[in-house]
C-alpha cells in the first residue's frame, strides 16, 4: 500500500509540476499506441508506436517500442528498437528482469534495467525460415520459446538459451490448428502438447524437461471434428498449470485436470460452432472458474467448472480477451462492437454481483493490485485508470526519439 500511495503521489506531482498530459483527451497525433504490455510486478510499460509513413517496406519512419518506468514518470520513456511493420509480440519474463520483443524479421532480448540488447536474432538464424510473432519465457527466465505465426502445414518451436543466447532445442510440429497453434507448453513447462494432424481423433501430451526437450508420453484427450475437419477453436491453461481447458467445434468446452489428465467437466456454451471467430477461454487465479466467449455470438460466460454451474451470463456484447484480475475481483473484456461513444472497454465488479463498468479504450493490462489498469486511449495514448474508483490517473505523454 505504501508503495501505492508513492505511484500515484509521482503521477499527481508529474501532472501538476510537468503538466504536460492534463487528464482530458489529447488531440490525436501523426502516432499512434498500437500495443501495450505490463511486467508483473506492475513497474514498467512497454509500448509499440507507429505512424503512417513508411520508411521501407518493413518498418514504419516513426515506430519503436518504448519503455515506461511507473515509478518514474518525471523521466521521459526508454527507446528500445524500431517496430516490425507486421504484428509485434512483447513479452516480460516472471522475474521482470528482460523484455522480449518479437516480430516478423527480428527477436531482441533487453534487459529492463538499462535496456540493453542480450539477445538479438533475425528470421534467418534458423534453417528453417521462421517470424517470432510467438514467443513465452520460461518460469525460471532464463529460456525464450518462439514460434512462427505463420500458417503452414510444418513449422518448429524453438527453445533459446537467453544468456548463451544459443538455441538449445528444436520440435518439429504440425500447425493445423489456427486458433491454438501457439498453445504448446503448459506454463510451468512441464508438460507439451503436440496438436496433430486434422485425421487424428485424439491430441497427445508429453513431459518436457529443458535439458532433454521432449519426453514421454503423458496422456491423451480427445477430439471431435467438424464436416471442415476443423476440431478445436480454443484452448487454455490455468496459470499454475493444474487445469486444462478445450473448446471444440461444435460448442463444447471441456476441463481436464493435468495430473492424470482426466475430464472434470464439460459444459456445452454456446449453440452455434465458432468456426473462424475463435473461443477465448482464461482461468480464474482463486476459483475454480473459467470465462469463456465465442467470436461469433453475442455471449460471455462465466462456468464453475468444479461444481458445473454457470455463475455469469452476458449476452449484450460481442468480447474479446477476457480476463480475470490476479486477485479474481474483477472480469475485463474488450468489446468488439462498432461503438461511436468510444466505451469499448467492460469490466465487471466480481463481489458486487458483476456490476458494470463502461472505460473508454482497448487492450487493458492490470496492476498485480488489481487496482491501476492501463489501456489504449481513444486518442491513440497509453491512458491509467484506477478501477476501485472508477478515476482517471493520468495520460501518459507521447514518446519521441
């Protein structure tokens, strides 16, 4: 708490002394904040920017990744690197000692004290041609994962060695699976999920141990298929790995408990396949509950999946990355309607019966306080919200090299 109170004391003095991002929208710029990410510990902001102008064909004349530290706001934003043109993956390792930032033509490692370079690769360090539009750490923070995002019937996940900066493992896999292509490691990387061919009926699990890469087999749940051939649209761990969660073609969501790989539950959600549009499925941290929402219906739900119950309904809006806060107080989404009042933003009160709480913005990340969240303005800059008191803290001025 006392912490707390230091954060938003720098931001009040930083408004009043600096006054440079009064808490009112700003007129849009030239720029714009494409995506934002937020360490673990809830100190640093990384933020992608670019602007209209191209400099090449890969890269725009304004565009870079950026660095906030929240503790420090009276100093201006660390540049780290130019953007990739094409989608960019950023990433902070559990220890919030590095930023990883991957994109179609480059993977860099820096070190979030000074921002130096401790791993850079282009797409060419590996024989096979691949992008680094997927990449995880490993718990420990000392191994990257990456993983090509591009769509083709053979690919590879890389494990590196961050230090060594080596690449230490490489798995050949199928990638038929569009929608949980990059689901592959459990997040205690214990265990590897080898998603198969179209034809198979069922999808198997084996250990996984960084000195020897892939190893025995450790179960098997099954699938079932659509006229498409298309079998799973969804899938997701719980953050300490004890769960498993599928969401089939034909709208079934299933839970698996990891230790033996046994079903628990499985609850049919939503009436019409998801196709294309996708299920977006995350765990509750203190319950044992799972928020689901289908792309393509006007549907989210919320499932104890323990006593097989739904505890949460709504059926106004489309979501998208659905959320709970660390501490399970609150449920975020993002509403993928056409919304002229800019209010694109729900986040539910938990305790309070899931009341409602319209922001203006996009793209939330949380304080592990669950109190401060920062999004994406309507104005294309990085605005903090505390959510206990439904206020706006302060908009974070424009980054500039």
């Amino acid at each position: 708490m006392e912490k707390l109170k230091l954060v938003v004391a720098a931001w009040i003095l930083y408004l009043v002394c600096v006054q440079i991002a009064p808490l009112q929208a700003q007129p849009v710029e030239p720029w714009q904040v494409v995506s934002v990410e937020m360490s673990n510990d809830g100190r640093y902001l990384a933020v992608k920017h670019e602007a209209s102008i191209w400099k090449d064909s890969s890269t725009y004349a304004d565009s870079g990744i950026w660095l906030y530290d929240l503790r420090n706001l009276l100093s201006p934003p660390l540049y780290l690197r130019e953007a990739d043109r094409f989608f960019t993956r950023m990433v902070f390792s559990p220890n919030n000692g590095y930023l990883a930032v991957g994109g179609f033509y480059r993977l860099t490692v820096f070190e979030v004290s000074n921002g130096a370079v401790v791993l850079d690769r282009p797409h060419s360090a590996t024989p096979k041609r691949s992008d680094f539009r997927r990449i995880f750490f490993s718990p420990d923070s000392k191994y990257l994962m990456s993983f090509s995002y591009v769509h083709s019937d053979e690919n590879e996940v890389s494990i590196w060695d961050i230090e060594a900066g080596e690449r230490v493992h490489t798995i050949p896999v199928q990638q038929n699976q569009a929608h949980i292509g990059q689901l592959w490691l459990s997040p205690d990387w214990r265990q590897f999920i080898n998603w198969s061919y179209i034809s198979s009926e069922t999808e198997t699990i084996y250990d996984f141990k960084i000195e020897h890469g892939v190893g025995q087999e450790r179960g098997k749940i099954a699938t079932s298929a659509s006229s498409t051939g298309v079998r799973e649209v969804g899938a997701a761990f719980s953050a300490d790995s004890v769960f498993f969660a599928l969401a089939t073609w034909d709208g079934k969501v299933q839970v698996y408990e990891t230790d033996s790989w046994t079903l628990m539950n499985e609850i049919e959600l939503h009436q019409t396949p998801c196709g294309e549009g996708g299920v977006s499925l995350a765990f509750a941290h203190q319950r044992t509950w799972l928020a689901a929402e289908c792309g393509w219906e006007v549907l989210l739900t919320v499932w104890d999946f323990e006593r097989n119950e739904v505890v949460f309904r709504d059926e106004k809006y489309r979501f998208s990355e659905v959320q709970f806060t660390s501490d399970d107080a609150y449920l975020i989404a993002n509403r993928n309607e056409n919304i002229s009042d800019k209010y694109a933003l729900a986040v539910w009160r938990i305790e309070e019966g899931f009341e409602l709480t319209l922001y203006p913005g996009n793209s939330p990340r949380v304080h592990p306080n669950s109190e401060l969240m920062a999004v994406i303005g309507h104005d294309s800059r990085i605005w903090i919200w505390n959510i206990q008191q439904n206020k706006l803290l302060v908009i974070l001025p424009a980054p500039h090299q």
